[in-house]
C-alpha cells in the first residue's frame, strides 16, 4: 500500500513539475515589471487559470506530506520532516488567498476591492517570503547529513537551499519558475525508486 502511496506521489510531482510553469508563465509571464498587472488582472477575474492556480497548490501539498511521510518511514520526526509540513501549511495558505479572487471576480465584496487586493498582495509576500526561510532550513537540515544522502536528494536538497536564496532576493525568484519544476522531477524520481531510506534529524 505505501508503495502505491509513492508511486502517486512521484505522479503528482511530475504533474507539478509540468503544471507550474505553464500557470506562472501564463499568467504573469517573464517581465517583471508586468507583475503587479498580472497579479491585479489575475485577482480580479475567475478563469481556468484559477482552477489551475488550485490544483497546483494541493499537488505541492501532496508532494510534501508524502515526502515528510517518506522520512517518517525511517525516523521519528526529525526537522526537515517539520519543516516539510510548515512548507505543506504556507502553501496551502498561499493558495487559499483564491478565495478573494473569486470573491472579487462575483463581485460580492466590490466596496472593499482596493484594501483586499493590497492585503493579498502583502500577504501573499510575507508568506512566500516565510515558505523561502522554512526552505532553507529544510535544506540545511538535510545537508548536514550530506554523506547519507543519495545522490538523487544530495542534488536535491542543493537546489531546494538555492531555490530559497533566489525566493529571499525577489527579483532572482522569477528564475524558480525553471528550478522548482527541476526539483519536482527530482523529487518524482526519488518516489518512484522507493528511495525511502533518508535519515534526518
């Protein structure tokens, strides 16, 4: 049974991997400096882009748990498993933030549109800036049992620690669009392996 709880980790991290450049290219595209319209026009309207912008967020929510659940297999806890589940909950808070969106978009909270769209775009900040930190630490954690590793999560917890510092500096985060789908096919690989013997602690 948990070899088939793996197997559709592996399948949800592939999906991710492929779903989440297609959304944050689709809807905000590589300028940075078009991200504030991209972010109003995204927040003001309910599309496909938004069912996407869901399924992408209880995709990383699986993977995550799955991954905290392969290292509880071996271990009692440990801190990357925590911070795996932190990670699960800024997510899933991240996304959640969908719920203006459709507010917004059937117009049920018009008078207050201006103060929720600079509440979401604040809040959507302090959490990706949160997730970058609860990143690192999930990725120090696994390096310092660097030599235990596999080769495949050695590669791994490597990028996660770069994927946090581009997330810290803002600008270089644009370029995690095309690291984090790398992590994810990593992460797929591992699953399917059943390279479940990573000790943390």
């Amino acid at each position: 049974m948990k070899s088939n709880f793996y197997q559709w980790a592996g399948m949800a991290a592939l999906a991710l991997a492929i779903l989440f450049p297609i959304y944050w290219l689709g809807v905000f595209g590589l300028a940075i400096d078009n991200y504030e319209n991209g972010f109003l026009e995204n927040i003001t309207t309910l599309d496909a882009w938004d069912v996407l912008f869901v399924i992408i967020g209880a995709l990383e929510v699986f993977v995550y748990l799955a991954l905290r659940q392969s290292f509880k297999d071996q271990i009692e806890g440990g801190l990357a498993a925590v911070a795996l589940l932190v990670m699960a909950a800024l997510v899933a808070l991240f996304h959640l933030t969908v719920v203006v969106d459709i507010s917004l978009s059937l117009g049920l909270l018009a008078s207050y549109s201006d103060g929720l769209i600079e509440f979401v775009l604040i809040a959507s900040l302090v959490i990706l800036f949160l997730y970058a930190a609860v990143a690192f630490v999930f990725a120090i954690a696994l390096l310092l049992r660097f030599a235990e590793l596999s080769m495949l999560m050695k590669v791994f917890a490597c990028g996660v620690l770069i994927m946090a510092v581009f997330q810290f500096t803002v600008i270089l985060g644009i370029a995690n669009i095309f690291l984090f789908p790398v992590l994810m096919l990593l992460l797929a690989v591992h699953f399917w392996r059943g390279e479940q013997t990573v000790e943390v602690v």
